[in-house]
C-alpha cells in the first residue's frame, strides 16, 4: 500500500496543469468531461488515484500495470459515453469488480 501512495504521490507532483492548480479535486464533483480534458498527466494522476482508492487495503504493495491501465481505460471509455456524470459514479462499477 505504501508503494501505491508513493506512486500516486509522484504522479500528482507530476500533474497537470489544471489539476496542480485546484490544489484540491473532488473526484465525485469532477464531471468526466472535465476529466477526459484534464491532459494526459491529469488522467495519469486519477487512473493511479482510483487504483489504489479502490485497491484491497491488506493488498501486497504491488502495482499490475496492465490492470491499472486496462481499468483506467475501462473509465475513459465510459466517461466519453456519459461526460456529465462524475467520475466516482462511473469508477464504482469498473473498479469494484
């Protein structure tokens, strides 16, 4: 778990510009236009957020990146179906299976 939060960590410091700027996101808030627009970095930092927000809290510290990134476009494809829904509604289904 330590590994994910170092990650997810990195990966903020790296954000894009207009996630770094709101200094704080509220996923549930945040339509997924607004995701899908964020830039690549910004979609990089909510793809590893979401991986480990939904990961089992007694997980080995381990990172799948195929799964991580099979997911995070799982999420991606359905935003673009749905761009007014937040992205939390829409991360449930896929990252709880």
């Amino acid at each position: 778990m330590k590994a994910l939060r170092a990650l997810t960590i990195s990966l903020a410091l790296l954000g894009s510009a207009s996630f770094a700027q709101a200094q704080t996101v509220n996923l549930a808030q945040t339509s997924c236009k607004e995701f899908l627009t964020s830039g690549k970095d910004g979609i990089s930092i909510v793809w590893a957020f979401l991986y480990g927000y939904y990961a089992d809290q007694d997980a080995d510290p381990v990172v799948d990146f195929n799964k991580l990134i099979a997911k995070g476009q799982a999420l991606a494809e359905s935003c673009a179906k749905t761009p007014d829904k937040d992205i939390i509604s829409v991360a449930q289904d896929i990252y709880e299976k």
